[in-house]
C-alpha cells in the first residue's frame, strides 16, 4: 500500500524522546507496524514504562527490537536528516518549520538513500530544547490552537501515515549531494565548541545555550558528505592552533 | 489551521459504534478536539466504558455533550452521507471502498453544504456487516496486509488529520531564509583563508588552489543573512585568537 520502498521504509528511525507511559509506547509501535515501519528507538525512557510496554500481551518483535539511547545524540548519530515533531506553533522556535505534508515529502526524498530520524518528545512537554537542537527542521501537525497538544501514540500515527500516503512526490529522484550523517555534523559542533571556548568568544555563564545556539547554526549549513570531512579538517587544524587540542 | 471553514467542521458527526475501551474513547474524543470537529457520537457503546471515559479526569466538554444512541440508523438520521472505515483489505466489501486521501476530498465538499457522518468500528471487529450497510461508501486507511487492524483512537486521528489537511501544502514551498550577500560571503570566505594561513593549514605553494576551493566551500553553504553574521563574528573570534589579526 505504501509508496515507499522497502528499503526506504527500513531508513527511517522513529525515535521517541522520554516516553512516560507504557501505553504510549505500545501505541506508537502499533503505528509503526500498521504503517511498515519497524525501527524504533528510545532515548532516556522512564524504565518502568519500557520494561511494560515490552512485557505487554501482544506486544510485537517491533518493540523487542526496540534500540535504547543514553542521548539523542547517540540515537541519531547514523542519520544523514533528523526531523523533530511539534504540535505547537506559539513557542518560539529557532528552526524552520514545515507543514506536516510538505516535510513528509521532503523525508521521502531523503529516505531514498540515506538513514533519518523522526523525533517524537515526552507527552507533556514535547520536545526540549536541547533535544531540538539535534533537528534540522520541524514539522508541525495542524492542530487548532485551541487544544493544539496531541496524544503520543497519535502523532506517530498521523505522521507515518502522511509519510507512506500516496503522493507523486515519493518517486522523485534522491537528491544529488550526499548528506552528511548526524555524528559527523556533531563531530564539526564539537569541535566548533571547542574552538570557540579556546579563543574566548563563549561566555561561561551562557555556555549551555550557545552550545544550543552553535548545534542548529551548524545543522542549517546542511553539509554534504563530502564537505563536512572539508570542514572537520580545517576545524582540527584552527584548534591545534588555538590550543584547544586536537579531539 | 484547518481549510474547513467553522461550518463545515460543524457538521462532521464522529460515530463510534460499539466502542468497548474508555481510553479510546477518550482518545477518540482528543483526535477531534485537536482538529476541531466537536460533534460526537456514540452508538450502543459499553455503557461502562463510556461512563469511565466521561468520568476521566481531564475529559473533555466534547466527551460530556457527546450524543448516545441505540442504532447506527438513529445516529445518522440527518446525515447526508454516511462514510465507514475500514482497515482491511481482504473483507468482500459490497461497498465502493476510497482511499483516505481521496475519501476525505469527497467527504470535504459534502461537508460545504451537508451533515456528513464518519463511522468507526468495535475495537475487535471494525464496522459490522449490518452497520456497514447504513454507509454510502468507505474509506480505506493504507496500513499494510500483514498489520492492517488500527488502534481506534489513532484511526479516528489519521481519519481527521485527512479530513484538515490543506492539500495544496504539499506543493507549496517554506519561505526560503533571505540568502546573504555576495560581499558578506566573500568577507567569511578572506577571514577563513586568513585562519587557515595563520594556524599552518594551506601550504603557501598551492595557496591560489586552496583559496578557490575555500571560496567554493562557502559558496556551497548557502548561508542566510542572518546566519553570515554569525560565522564572521566566530571567525573574527578565531582570527584574533591564532594571530591573523582582524581584517
């Protein structure tokens, strides 16, 4: 039924963000399942509600499957796009923000070669800044103002069911340009940090939100494969000579 | 949000038939919250499901004026056109079975003008034989054949997500970020060049290849205004720091 292919289907990671409740869990691999997606992983899950979800009647291969993460980070490391989700539009967000469908198409073409990674935050509070951070863009769900918060397990589903909706825009062509994976452009903000704290332009008082601010400055460049290997190599070399030492 | 006007929201009748979880129930009612369609109603439900959702904390004004009824014939009186849905495939369906997509454009131009209802079936069993023949067609929601039976809530989610969608989006483009200047970008790419002399990484014998590469770098960044200003204050940062001193 899907437009995708196998082989896109399997790129994708669903990633959900300190999940609280293990029924949230369960719905969300559920909506994997019914959509044909079948990687998920977990970062910081509050255990009780993993270890039930997983030890639940029916609960599926899927979630045994299931990859937990100490970090987004880690979680992404492998994915050459990451998407964070949202149900909110009055926050102010320092990313670009997409409509639910068009960014769907946008993953579809990037699904066509390389690992990406769909954000889902905890059920109260959604995504955190920090993990925002990780994300190259947003997608936003059209809720109404009004009550603009949606249940967990429903926003995975309405999400992977605009992703495998038939549309022509999944038989375009990947993109020409390789991107980068996660780790490679974390490797870049690292060494950026470092580079910066070295040469006295981080604020030790303001460190963590310029760390915020530096990890979407640098995801916004949207390195290619090729480039960001470029850029690593110049980056070491400034910080040989800023004595930060090499990382 | 949505590109149904308050009206045509107005006339949906969301009609679960022999509903038998409160959660669902409840999640049900959240999924037309969040798009905005009010009007539920519940056919022979449970009756302590439905007294347990009503009774749960944080239920909704939409839960409480939600409409019991003993027959889906009653519940969709004054409906102009009675849509079912239906996660399977393989049932022999005497009805005209729609995509979602293609369902919901149908279902939005009846709403211009008439009550409209949407009808979802038992957790176990989906729309019986009986009630299906209360529905004029049906719609279908593309989960695949190995795992095609949805959790109600997130099927009633994906039906209305459908149902608000604006379908141009998809086609419509974000509003690019204003790209920076040529001049401003020409300035990133000397401080670059300048950082990289001072800390040793261009080898001065082939400095006039490295510099058109540099250039071409930068120029594959396609920074935006408002990010141009950023990186010349970090590289004027790092400038000061190896000694190349502040052009």
């Amino acid at each position: 039924m899907s437009t995708l292919t196998p082989e896109q289907l399997d790129r994708l990671r669903v990633v959900l963000v300190s999940p609280r409740n293990p029924l949230n869990i369960g719905a969300a691999a559920r909506a994997m399942s019914n959509f044909g997606f079948l990687r998920l992983r977990v970062v910081n899950p509050y255990a009780v509600a993993f270890r039930e979800a997983r030890s639940a009647v029916g609960a599926s291969a899927l979630l045994e499957a299931a990859e937990e993460f100490g970090s987004v980070a880690e979680a992404v490391a492998d994915c050459a796009l990451v998407v964070g989700t949202t149900s909110l539009g009055h926050r102010e967000l320092q990313h670009p923000l997409r409509k639910l469908a068009y960014g769907a198409r946008l993953m579809q073409r990037r699904l066509a070669s390389r690992p990406t990674a769909l954000l889902f935050g905890c059920e109260k509070y959604g995504l955190a800044n920090h993990d925002l951070s990780h994300c190259h863009w947003l997608m936003r769900i059209p809720t109404r103002e009004e009550h603009g918060s949606m249940n967990l397990g429903q926003a995975v589903a309405v999400s992977l069911y605009e992703l495998v909706r038939d549309s022509r825009a999944a038989t375009r062509k990947p993109e020409s340009a390789k991107p980068a994976a996660a780790g490679e452009v974390e490797r870049l903000t690292a060494m950026l940090l470092e580079a910066l704290k070295a040469s006295g332009y981080t604020n030790p008082r303001t460190a963590a939100s310029t760390e915020e601010k530096m990890r979407r400055l640098v995801r916004r460049l949207n390195l290619p494969e090729r480039d960001v290997e470029i850029w690593l190599g110049i980056f070491r070399q400034i910080l040989w000579k800023v004595g930060g030492g090499a990382p």
